[in-house]
C-alpha cells in the first residue's frame, strides 16, 4: 500500500464516509444526475430512427431540435471557418445558442454532463483505482491547447474540418443513428483506445490532458456564471475524498483551503467540470453548486482538525 493511501483510506474507497452519513442515493445523486443526462443527450437523437419520433435530427456536432432550435458545436464552426468554409445563418445561430448556455453553466459542463466519453474516461480512472495502477506517464495540461491548436491549423491546412474525422463522440452518434457499422466501429475503436491509454499510460489521460473539445469549452468557461463552491470549507476535515474523485483535482484547493489567504469559497478555474462529485462525497458537506458572484471570504482560517480557529 502506497504512502498515500496508508494515509488516507478514503483514496481507494472515496465517498463511503459521505454514504454512511446521507445515505447511497444522496452521496451519488450528482453522479447519476449526470450519467442520466449523458443517456438522455443519446437518446434524443436515437427516438427518430428506432420509433419514427425526431426530437433532434443530426449529432452533437449541429442538429435541429424539434424542427425550429438549431444547435451547433462552436469548435466545429471554428474548424469550418478556419477550413474557408461559409457557414449557413442557422448554424451561426446555433453556434451562438451554444455559446450562450456554457456562458451560463460552464463550458466544461458539456465534458461531465453531455460527452458520453466521459463515462468511459471515469470508469478507467475506477479500475485504475481499484487495481492500484500508479499514476504512470505524467502529461502537462496545456497539451490539450496545443491539440486544439494543432486540429485549427489542420484544419486550415487541409481544407476539412479536421477533428470531425476523428472524434468519438460525433462519430458514435452517427453510427447509432444511421446505423453504419464501419463509422460506430471506428468510433468503438477510437473509444476503446481512450479507455486503455486512460487505463494503462496516464491517469485522466485524454480528457484532462488532451482532448481538444475540453480545451475549448475550458477556455469558453472562464466567465461562467454557475461554480461549485466550498461554502461549508471550515468543516473540512481533510478526507482528500475530493481530491481523489476530482478530475481536475488542482482546482479544489485554492477555494477549500485558501480562508486564510483571502481567497474566496468559490472554485473560479476554468478547468473545473462542474461534475459535482465533490458534493457527492464530502460527509461534511462543504460543497454546493452556487455562483461567481458569491466568492467573498467570509469564514476563519480553518484549524487542521477543520474547525474555525478561536
């Protein structure tokens, strides 16, 4: 057993406090939130071909929802422009509706509540934990930035909208909703390769390191109204609980322990996906989803017993 994890237990089974404590269904009501709403953004575009009922037509790339809402991925406009493409007025439009919302909600909210990859990414990080894999190779988080630079240019380059031919999850839903074999066959082998690279090479891999989707919605997020936030961080009482189910575990410390340098409660990174497994697994519920507009320090520096100093 590693030093951290004879330190603290919780790394190898984060969460079973907050169970013990609010119940099964309270300490992963985030989690299925999310799983629900990945399967729901699924099947949305399946009602059509499978039962003649077209809620939305096309993928999450652009689609038209109910004949009138237009949707359409900004990166893939942004690739298209870059490609010299010219864009119809309905998908500038949708483009807009979207940046619009993750103006609102976060940008890396599509990553934890609409990508499908994510289940997969999550469910290798489980494994990883569970089989005691190291963190194994270690990658910098402005990769991903030099991905979506690098699909840009390519984009540029070749004329093509680069990433398209390439992402899983575009290429997933199109193959479940024409039901092409080889395109949902390229797409499964593209996501199982997301899956052992995650398993095996580097921990949270692919989608905190490297995929140009994150990267942009991350950028996208910075203004984002809605955060999670440490309202309760003086109760904290140092499980690491957060720290081991947090994708992008850099972005807790500054709001759970920053009280005494005069940094509020709010978690105010870009990188942050919203995902609200913090919430999920802190027993002492010193996390809530609220906004930026509340981040003003107004509790004492926390002791290390995770009481208010006197």
């Amino acid at each position: 057993m590693s030093a951290a994890r004879a330190a603290h237990p919780g790394i190898d089974n984060p969460g079973a406090s907050a169970v013990a404590a609010k119940g099964w269904l309270a300490a992963n009501k985030w989690l299925l939130a999310r799983r629900l709403s990945q399967a729901l953004v699924v099947a949305v575009f399946l009602t059509g071909p499978l039962w003649g009922v077209w809620i939305a037509k096309g993928n999450l790339a652009s689609s038209l929802t109910l004949g009138v809402l237009p949707l359409t991925d900004p990166l893939m406009v942004l690739q298209a422009l870059a490609a010299g493409h010219v864009m119809t007025a309905a998908a500038l439009i949708g483009a807009a509706i979207v940046l619009a919302a993750y103006l609102v909600v976060g940008g890396r909210m599509y990553c934890s509540w609409v990508c499908p990859v994510n289940a997969v990414t999550d469910l290798a990080h489980w494994l990883r934990t569970r089989l005691g894999i190291e963190k194994g190779l270690s990658l910098n988080r402005r990769t991903r930035l030099w991905v979506l630079g690098g699909v840009l240019a390519a984009s540029a380059v070749t004329g093509a909208i680069a990433w398209e031919l390439v992402n899983p999850v575009t290429m997933l839903h199109r193959g479940l909703v024409t039901g092409s074999i080889l395109t949902f066959g390229s797409a499964s082998l593209i996501t199982l390769a997301v899956f052992l690279f995650d398993l095996g090479v580097a921990q949270r891999g692919w989608c905190t390191h490297l995929c140009p989707v994150g990267a942009f919605y991350g950028l996208l997020g910075r203004a984002a109204v809605l955060r999670v936030a440490a309202v309760n961080r003086a109760a904290c009482d140092d499980c690491m609980d957060c720290f081991a189910v947090c994708p992008e575990r850099h972005v807790i410390a500054p709001a759970l322990r920053g009280a005494d340098k005069g940094v509020g409660p709010v978690i105010m990174s870009h990188d942050c996906t919203n995902c609200g497994r913090c919430i999920d697994v802190c027993s002492k519920t010193v996390f809530r989803f609220d906004t930026r507009f509340h981040n003003v320090p107004s509790d004492a520096p926390p002791s290390k017993a995770g009481v208010k100093a006197a």
